[in-house]
C-alpha cells in the first residue's frame, strides 16, 4: 500500500533525516569540541529546516483560505443565477466550476469533477468541507448550502440570504481590519524603535568591549562567560556575531554581547509580529 505524505509531513522527515545524519557525523567525530559544535550546528539547522517551511504553508494556506471567504459571496450568487435558469443542482455546479473565483475555483474544480466522474453530490460536498474546516466561516456556509438542497423548502432564497450575510460579514471584517491599522503601526514602530536601540548600542558599546579584552581590559568588570567554555548555549550564541556580523573572535566579549542583543530584537520583532496578525487578521501565524 503506497502511503501519500502531504507537503508539512515530508518538510518533517527531511528535517528528521539531515539531523540525525548530521549528528550521527558529531557522535563519530573524535575531537570533543568539533562533536559539541556539529551536534549544536545540526539542532539548529533542525529548527531552521522545520519552523521556516512551516510557518511559510501555514502562512499561504492562511492566505488562500481568506481569498476563497472573500469570493465564496460570488460563487453562491452565481449558483442561484445557474438554479434560476433551470439547471439541476450539480449542473450548476459543474456550470459555476468554470467561472474564476481565484483560489476558490480550484475547489470548486475539483467538487465538480468529482461529480462529473459519478459522485453523489452530498458526498462531494462532504469532502469539499472537509478540506477547507480550518475556516468557520467556509466550513458554516458550505454546510448550510448542502442541507439547504438535500432537505428541500426554497433553496435559491436560502442561498441568497447566505451571500448577503457573508458579503456584510466581509464588509465588517474589512472596517474592523481598517480601525486596528492605527494599532499595528504603532507596534511596528514600537520594533523599529527597539531595533534602532540596539543598534546604537552595539555601535557604542562594542569599542568597550574591545578595549575590556586587552591585557589590563579585566577591570572594566566586562567578561563573556563562553570565552573559556564550549558548550550548546555558546556555538548558539557565537552563529549571528560570526555569520551575520563577521566578527572575528565570537566566542569573545564584542560576540557574544552583540549575540545578545540580535536575539533580544528578534525576540521582540516574532512576537509583535503574532500580536499583529492576531489582531487584524485572527491569527498569530499570519503576522509572521
């Protein structure tokens, strides 16, 4: 039996399998601290490998879900227009699969060449609301339009009440979305104040560091505590000094405290970042 991955469950096994393969490399090698720094490397990249790809479907499926509740409207008010002309139901679904709703009409698509191979429409429907549950709005409107039909009474006046609903919810969303602007600005200006903070603080305070480094530099009172140690902590600490700031030495003073301050402003920028899309758009994940 062939077992089909989707997209987020096959990141997850590349992710598992360059780590392993990666410490496993750590584990044979003889040199203790060439050991600590593959295994400390591997964990890292793990994390990078996992969180970025997944926070990027998240973020496009988020996205695509918000188009088709903005064209689900238009869809119900042309399955009416196809009803009204004398079309059986799945006739005006197969006629409605060949307008253009965006990501919308990829599902509809889909439901109806499904119903054109032979599938029963309440079946159909079914699995067209089970792909898109993630949305209460999509997951309640798909499910009136189905017991609308199969339970019979005025199906065209149900259906039209439903768009104008989803049409004024939309509308109310969008308003909503317009008053939290004032919010959001003021929370990415409160990162970029932060971020100008710490930049004129490295730009200040790494000459200090510098000097408290020199023979005689000790009495500053200035000491970076992976200076004499290798441990999982400082290979962290030591990747943006070395990487993104080509500083020579980031294990010494200079690194490690500009490491800190680069994880403080990356800190702040993901979690104001979730607040943002929280706010506006419902979900912390469509902030980042």
């Amino acid at each position: 039996m062939k077992i089909k991955l989707t997209i987020e469950q096959r990141v997850v096994l590349i992710a598992i399998s360059i780590t392993a393969f990666l410490i496993i490399l750590g584990l044979l090698s003889p040199d203790e601290k060439t050991r600590i720094g593959v295994i400390s490397n591997a964990f890292i990249l793990f994390a990078f490998m996992l969180i970025l790809p997944l926070i990027f479907l998240r973020y496009q499926r988020e996205k695509a879900i918000r188009e088709m509740e903005e064209k689900m409207p238009a869809f119900l008010r042309d399955l009416v227009e196809a009803l009204n002309s004398g079309l059986p139901f799945h006739q005006a679904i197969i006629a409605c699969s060949k307008l253009d709703y965006g990501e919308l009409s990829k599902e509809i698509k889909k439901m109806a060449n499904q119903i054109s191979w032979g599938m029963p429409v309440n079946k159909a429907l079914d699995q067209f609301i089970d792909r898109v549950k993630s949305s209460k709005k999509l997951y309640m409107s798909l499910k009136i339009l189905r017991e609308s039909y199969f339970t019979g009474g005025d199906v065209i006046s149900t259906l039209n009440s439903l768009a104008d609903s989803l049409t004024q919810l939309n509308e109310v969303e969008r308003e909503k979305g317009s008053i939290l602007n004032q919010y959001v600005i003021l929370i990415y200006a409160i990162v970029f104040i932060f971020v100008a903070i710490l930049v004129a603080i490295n730009r200040l305070m790494i000459p200090i560091f510098k000097v408290s480094e020199m023979p005689g530099g000790e009495v500053v009172g200035f000491k970076s505590p992976c200076s004499e140690s290798s441990n999982f902590i400082c290979e962290i600490m030591a990747i943006p000094a070395q990487y993104l700031f080509g500083i020579g030495d980031p294990k010494g003073m200079a690194g490690y405290y500009v490491s800190i301050f680069f994880y403080m402003s990356t800190i702040i920028a993901i979690a104001c970042g979730m607040v943002v899309g929280e706010v506006r758009e419902g979900s912390a994940i469509a902030g980042l």
